[in-house]
C-alpha cells in the first residue's frame, strides 16, 4: 500500500511537470509508448490479446501501456472498447509500486492515463491521505473530460468530498463557535485556544458520513454581541443544518445567548457554570456535580462518620453540591450538625471553619474535662468529617486555613468533591494542605487515558506541531458533546439532535468521561485519596 506521503508528493509531482515524475524506479519509457504510427504496430486483434494476457498474468502496468498503444493507434478499431475495459481492470490491480510505475511510464495525454489517476485517488483514500486523492481525482477529471461515464463522473466526486466511491454523500453539517477572540488580550488567547479544540473535534469527531463546518463568531467579550450572533445563526439554521452553537465563556454571556434563541438551539458551553439555570438544550462542562456529592455521602457513611458539618461558597454549584451531600448523608443515618457558608470571593474563612469545628468537636471536648494544657489523645475522639464543596478557585485558600486552624490536630477528616482533584489546583496548592482529603476525581482526565491521547493524537496530526496547553481540549469536549449527539441521531436534524444530546452517555472526551443527565452534563467520577499530590482510588 502507498504511504500518504508518497502519493503526496507523487500528487505534486504531477501536476507540477505535467506527469513526468520521476521519483525513484527506472526511467520512463515515454519513447516506447508513443513511437510514431509510421512503425510497424501490432494489429488491433493482437494488441487486444496482448493486454488481455497481460491483465491476466497480473502484469498491470505492461497492460496499461498495451491498451495505451492499441487506443493510440486505433482508436476507432473494434477492438478500442474491450482495450479500454481491460485497462480499468489493469488499473485495479494496481497498488504502491506498479502504482507508480504506470504514472511514471504513461504520457499525460494517454487515453488511459485518467483511469490510472482515478486508481491513485483511491489509492490515496485508503492511505488516510485525503488531500493527495482530491488532487489525483481532480486530475483524473481534467485528463479524462467526455471519456467519464457517469459512474466514473460519480467516483471522482465522491474521491474529492474524501469518501469511498459507492457511499452516500457526506451530510453536511455547522457549528457554531460564539467566543471573544476579539476581547482583551488574555481572554482573547484563551478564546483562540478553546477555538482550536473546536476546529479539531469537527475535523476528527464524525467519520466521512458527515462534513462539518465551523463558523467561527467573534462576540468581543460582549454578552449582548453573543446574543445577536445567536440570533442570526438560528435565522439561517435550517438551510444550513446548524446542530448546536459552542462557546460563551462566562456565565452572563451564556445566560444572554439562551434568553436570544427563538428556538431550542442547543448551547454547549466549556466553561459557564450556570448552564442548568438558564433554560432547555443548554449545557455546560463545568457546573454542580450532585451525584460527586452523594458518592462521597456513601463514602462517609460507610467509614461511620457519627456526625458531618459542611463548609460551602454561597456560590450557586457549591450551594448545590452542599445540598446533595446533606440529603443523601442525613437519608444514610448521618446527621449534619452545621453548614455555614462565606461570600462568593472570599478569601478568609476563619468564621465558618471555626464554626465547623465547634459544631463538630465542641461538645465532645468538654464532656471530656480536657483544658488547653491537656494532651488529647484522638483516639478518644468519634469519627467525624467536614465536608468541602468548594470551587475550584477557592481550594487554594481554603485549603491552608484548615490546617491553620486546627483541623487535622482534632481528627476531623477533610471531604471534597472533584474541585480538590482538579489538576491545576494539585500543582498550585501545597501538597501538605491536600495530602489525607477524601474527594472525587474525574475519571478520564488523568494522562495516559485513552481520551487524553485521542485528542492529543487529533490535535497534532490536524495542526502539525505539539500540544502545550491543556485550553484546547476544553473546546474539543464541548464540541464533541454536540457532535456525538449528531452521530447518534444518524442526521442532523434539530428535533434528532436535540433528543440525541439529553441521553448521551459516556462521551470519552480529553477532560473526562461525560454524560447527559437530568438535562445537565456529568462527568464520571470515583473517590480517592490524595497522597502528597497522587490520586489512590478507594475501592
């Protein structure tokens, strides 16, 4: 089989000398294949056999340059027919070598020489080399004009949309990308890297069952510009099947974006946490993970705890995840002596950290007479765990205080949700200040996985160099998201679609394993225990 870098640059050579290409083997025989009429040329019915025997013996090229002559010199003789019908079957023979061969021997104006191309087309299309076959299909086209029956007409289409010949014709699809690459500097470059993840999801996400379009929609860092983008992409939806738009970075302009539609144009953002507040078919990669929550209740009522108190951000998803965890560790016989929560944006928690300790520890410290000179011996102690449903922002500041203030000399045990695993918060926050927390992880995420090195492979083959931020791969999940509900559907249309993507399960995406459910996305978690950086799974 030829490799896609030969056929590449036999592609190249081609149309650059007008088929004389010459890149390794003998040298062409191009004066044996057009001598002039005037010597003495075998008679149609024995070139005819010639060809035939040489089809036969598996001879593909000797063939081609038979059928070449016979077509040349006779080229209203009975026989030219059945020549040509030989050299369509000495074309399919042809693979890497004889391949090259016959398009180094046969002149660019044979009357062959557009089946031999169309075979490097396909040739090309199953090396994976998409772009070399578009330009031999495109050749075959031009060299073999009023000669292509509709069928071969038909091929040759279907060889520059990057399909088989047979199959059906690629449905094509748009998506579109609402993001502020036009915004200040910062937010700009992480626009332009989410955007690059977009572009490598449409590229790879579908087979060649479907063409995918990215329309790329500057809004500026203005929520109200998201919104008239939204606004005229629906406008013109159906004519050209736009399946869902991505982007909206923060939380105000996703909210704008999904009060724009007209419809139920499906919003995926990778970023925005309040994708579940703001209406139907809008969803989001970060947001509350209430089944994280209740999984680390199962955990706490499994290990005894007698007694929880929770630490929360007033901030919506932590709200939430508080919520989760109360009702489902209280349902399992654990009761919740205190929640107190801090301003979103807080950065010092003594209030409410203390606060949990005394809910949890005060009372028992004092039916046991201990005064601050008495050594306590924890073992003393019931068991019992604060809970920590915290953003990810907030564990870097969180997480000190508790360690300042106490905590750890009481034996009280530190639970969190995914927020605690997120891998810039491990690499940002101090290793001691995590080192013994319970919390989820988000299965798939870590490097290695196969979704990781999915994407790093895509990322790399599409874009010709290395990947170095991990921004891109949050572009590609959301849009991977809307993509696989497109696969799943079969077609693209909106009504499909939009059922398609609220039960989608176990997306493997290059930030985790994904899930619609209760019309918000979830990712795959399992609880660990963070030891000095590392992640050991509880079984």
């Amino acid at each position: 089989m030829a490799s896609g870098r030969f056929l590449s640059g036999l592609a190249l050579c081609a149309l650059a000398t007008a088929g004389a290409c010459t890149l390794a083997g003998p040298a062409p025989r191009q004066a044996d294949a057009a001598r002039p009429e005037a010597e003495a040329a075998p008679a149609p019915p024995v070139l005819l056999e010639a060809v035939r025997q040489a089809v036969e013996a598996g001879q593909a090229p000797e063939a081609l340059e038979r059928a070449h002559t016979l077509l040349t010199t006779a080229p209203s003789a009975p026989e030219a027919g059945a020549g040509m019908a030989l050299a369509r079957r000495a074309a399919e023979l042809l693979t890497g070598d004889t391949l090259r061969t016959a398009l180094e021997r046969l002149p660019t104006d044979s009357p062959v020489r557009w089946i031999v191309e169309l075979r490097a087309a396909e040739v090309a299309l199953e090396a994976g080399d998409t772009e070399a076959a578009r330009r031999f299909a495109q050749r075959a086209l031009t060299l073999g004009g009023g000669a292509l029956a509709s069928a071969d007409s038909a091929a040759v289409t279907a060889l520059m949309e990057g399909r088989r010949p047979g199959t059906e014709p690629a449905k094509r699809v748009t998506v579109a990308a609402v993001l502020p690459l036009g915004g200040p500097p910062a937010m700009a470059e992480f626009a332009r890297l989410v955007a690059e993840g977009v572009e490598v999801a449409a590229a790879t996400a579908l087979g060649p069952a479907f063409q995918v379009e990215v329309e790329l929609l500057d809004d500026e860092a203005i929520p109200a510009r998201a919104a008239e983008h939204v606004r005229a992409v629906e406008a013109t939806a159906h004519a050209r099947n736009v399946v869902g738009a991505v982007g909206f970075l923060d939380e105000l302009t996703l909210a704008e974006a999904a009060a724009a539609r007209a419809a139920s144009l499906p919003l995926v953002s990778p970023t925005a946490r309040n994708a579940g507040e703001v209406g139907p078919d809008v969803y989001g990669l970060e947001g509350p993970d209430p089944l994280a929550a209740r999984k680390i209740a199962g955990y706490a009522a499994a290990q005894g705890y007698v007694r929880v108190a929770i630490v929360h951000s007033d901030a919506a998803i932590s709200r939430e995840e508080a919520d989760a965890f109360q009702s489902a560790v209280e349902a399992l016989g654990v009761p919740v002596v205190g929640r107190f929560a801090y301003p979103a944006g807080a950065t010092f928690f003594e209030e409410q950290i203390l606060g949990a300790r005394d809910a949890l520890r005060k009372e028992e410290i004092e039916a046991l007479g201990l005064t601050e000179e008495d050594t306590l011996d924890v073992s003393m102690l019931e068991p019992v765990a604060l809970f920590l449903p915290i953003p990810p922002e907030d564990v870097e500041y969180v997480a000190p205080q508790v360690v300042h203030f106490g905590l750890d000399t009481l034996a009280i045990h530190i639970l969190g949700t995914s927020a605690w695993t997120d891998p810039e918060v491990l690499a940002r926050v101090d290793e001691r200040h995590t080192t013994g927390v319970v919390a989820t992880a988000v299965v798939g995420r870590e490097p290695g996985s196969p979704g990781v090195e999915r994407f790093r492979a895509a990322y790399e083959s599409h874009f010709r160099r290395s990947l170095v931020s991990g921004v891109p791969a949050l572009g590609y999940d959301a849009t991977l998201l809307l993509l696989d509900a497109v696969r799943t559907a079969g077609t693209p249309a909106p009504v499909a679609v939009r059922a398609a993507l609220a039960r989608l399960r176990s997306v493997e995406g290059a930030t985790g394993v994904y899930s619609v459910i209760a019309g918000r996305v979830v990712p795959e978690t399992e609880v660990v225990y963070i030891d000095r950086g590392d992640l050991v799974p509880i079984g």
